[in-house]
C-alpha cells in the first residue's frame, strides 16, 4: 500500500484547508464574506444571525449543509459547530431539520468514501483479522454508530469512514446515524442559547450515550456466556 492510501484522509483534508485560506487570501469578496460572517457568529446574536443568513434566501440553508459536508474533512473544526450556526440562522426545528439533512448526507458520502478504502484498509490490517470483524459488526455496529454520534466528544465523523471500510448495512448506518444525531443536534438547539449550558450538557449527553452502550455490551455478553 502506498503513502498516499494511507495519509489520504489526512492529505485531503490538508489540500482543502489550503485552498481555502488561498481563495481567502487571493479573492477580496471571499475575505470580506467570511469575515462578515465570522463576526456575526462570533457577536452570539441569535436575531442578528438570523437577519445576516436570510438576506441569502435559499442559499442560506444549502450554505450550512455545503459546510457539513465540507468539515467532514476539516478535522480542526468541532462537528457540533454547524448545528449551533444552523439553530442560531433559523430558529431550532428548522435549524435541526438542516444540520440533520448536511449530516446525513456527509455521512453517506462518508460511507461511500470508506468503501473505496477497504481495500487500502486491507493490506494494513489484513484481510483474516477484517473477517474477524464480521461479529462486531453484526452484533455492536449499530450501537457504536449510536454512540460515536449522540457523543460530542468522539470523532463521529471517521465513523462515516469505518462503517463504509467495514460494509456494515447502509440502511442500518444511516438509521444508527439518524438515532445518535437527532436528540444530539435537539440539546445542542436547546441548550446552544448558554455557552456554559451547552457544555455541561454536551458532557451529560455523551457520558450517559457511553455508560448506556457499555450496559448494552454487558448485558448482551452476559447473554450470549449463559448460551455457550
């Protein structure tokens, strides 16, 4: 396997950061447009935000979803930001509904993506230790899914990647993604109106996600020593 196959995450992401503080520094609409739109995120002004993203009609919502999307392989930005930015725009049903479509669809494309590196992920685990992980995949994928995205603290972006390396089910991916990202993306909303707030409650969130799933493996191993 060669040194691009597996810095290729890591590459990528640096290429996309570079061209975007290129574009920054070569094209004056683009500085002064995210400048403008750094202040009036960082100002925590939720009728400001608002009034800032609607002059973009449309545009607005596509623009954070493009976001969600693009920080799949930004790894310096929290994957929580987009939500707090999308609930702030546009109020948090509406703002949940739009964070949820980017999410969604970044971890598709995520998916996707670790399909093509399974073979990469092959030659550096090999192929008899990937078979070995036809159990946790069949028993704890769903679960683990769960938990790296209901956990703020975990990089649920690489998961998109791992699931896809690792074929578990599409359908059961994205579902696992959907149930971990839901109630994250409503305490983010609700909470996003109080910095120290949110905090606290991010850590609730992701240590009751982790207690949680570490009962469900307890429970189940539990099981399956009192059927062998």
């Amino acid at each position: 396997m060669n040194n691009f196959s597996k810095y290729s995450s890591f590459t990528l992401s640096a290429f996309i950061i570079l061209c975007l503080v290129a574009g920054y520094f070569v094209f004056p609409a683009f500085q002064e447009f995210i400048d403008e739109t750094v202040k009036v995120i960082l100002r925590g002004n939720k009728e400001e935000t608002h009034a800032y993203f609607k002059e973009f009609g449309a545009w607005g919502p596509i623009a954070i979803i493009l976001f969600i999307i693009l920080q799949m392989f930004l790894i310096i930005f929290p994957s929580w930001l987009p939500v707090i930015i999308s609930v702030m725009a546009y109020g948090l049903w509406l703002g949940i509904l739009i964070s949820l479509t980017g999410v969604m669809l970044a971890s598709a494309i995520g998916y996707f993506i670790g399909i093509k590196l399974q073979k990469p992920l092959q030659g550096v685990i090999g192929e008899d230790k990937l078979k070995k992980m036809d159990f946790w995949i069949s028993h704890y994928a769903f679960g683990s899914v769960i938990l790296f995205r209901i956990s703020p603290f975990l990089s649920n972006d690489s998961i998109s990647f791992i699931a896809g390396m690792l074929q578990m089910n599409f359908k059961k991916f994205m579902l696992a993604t959907f149930c971990g990202m839901f109630p994250l993306s409503i305490a983010i909303g609700y909470f996003s109106e109080d910095i120290s707030t949110l905090e606290n409650g991010m850590y609730w969130i992701g240590g009751a996600g982790i207690v949680a799933y570490g009962i469900y493996i307890f429970i189940d191993y539990r099981k399956r020593r009192k059927k062998s």
